[in-house]
C-alpha cells in the first residue's frame, strides 16, 4: 500500500490565466479509501477540494504460476553474532489489485494529471521495494496498467457540482 501510494504522491496541476502564464500550482492530495467514500462527500456537508485522488486494494489473488518450492530458505549471517544465522522462507506469491481513482472537477486538471501517469506504464513499471531491510531483499515490483475509464457525473440540477472521474486499474 505504502509503495503505490508513494508512486502518486507527488502529482501536480498547473493552472494558467488567460496570457497563458502559471496563474497557481498546486499538488494533488491522495489518501487510502474507497472513491465512494470521497464522492459523498462531495455533493455532502463535508466539502472537499478537487482535485484529488483515492485508492484501495479491490482483490487479492493467488498466483500459482510464480510459486517456489516452500521450504526454500532466505539466509543471513546475523551482524551482532557472526555464527549464527538468520532465515525465512520464500514469500507467497499474490497480486494486488488496486483501483485509482482520479477526481476532479476540470477536465484539463484530470488531463494533466493522467499526463503524468500514463506514459510510465508501458503497461508495466517496475519498482524496487526493499521487501526485508534486515535480510537485505530487494525486490523488483512490477505495476500494470490494465485499465483506464472515465465517467463524468454531471447529471442533476445547477446547484449540483460536477465531477470527473477518472479510474484507473492496476
């Protein structure tokens, strides 16, 4: 959750006055929950900006395919007792399956922000996670795109705000 969340956190809109100069810039909130929670709360009491984005693990699923033998051990010599040993065995495979969603209120501000998104998923981008800082594991993570939608709530009487949604899944 920590490593996804990471990869969006530092997502920016600019924007520009009528000269075509940077009237503001500002970083796009991201929090852990579900968008339905967050869509609520737009057209409820509690107001919130836009734009911003929310993601949450819809799924986990096993994966047969990259398991290795079980009782295969990790190893370490320990630094405070060089005779003896540290061990754990090799990981579960599973993948997650996170939504992202973007929203916003400016179809630019969505567009922006997709800019900054899409052109490293080719539809994978690999990520380094050090998995196990005292066993010394870093693992390469790779992230797929699989799917991008939009939906547009714009429905309803002039008072209602509108609002973008961009969902993204990977």
């Amino acid at each position: 959750v920590v490593l996804f969340g990471t990869l969006f956190n530092d997502l920016s809109v600019k924007r520009l006055n009528s000269s075509g100069a940077t009237d503001s810039e500002f970083k796009i909130p991201i929090a852990y929950g579900p968008s339905e929670k967050f869509i609520a709360k737009i057209g409820g009491k509690d107001e919130l900006s836009l734009p911003r984005m929310s993601f949450e693990i819809t799924d986990y699923a096993y994966d047969p395919i990259r398991k290795l033998q079980t009782t295969k051990k990790f190893k370490k010599v320990k630094t405070s007792t060089p005779t003896e040993l540290v061990s754990i065995y090799n990981p579960v495979p599973y993948d997650f399956n996170i939504t992202l969603t973007i929203m916003v209120k400016y179809s630019d501000d969505g567009t922006q922000i997709l800019e900054q998104i899409l052109p490293y998923f080719t539809p994978e981008f690999q990520v380094a996670m050090n998995e196990m800082s005292t066993m010394g594991i870093i693992r390469d993570i790779p992230i797929i795109l699989n799917s991008v939608a939009t939906e547009d709530t714009y429905e309803g009487d002039f008072l209602t705000r509108r609002a973008l949604l961009h969902t993204l899944n990977f």
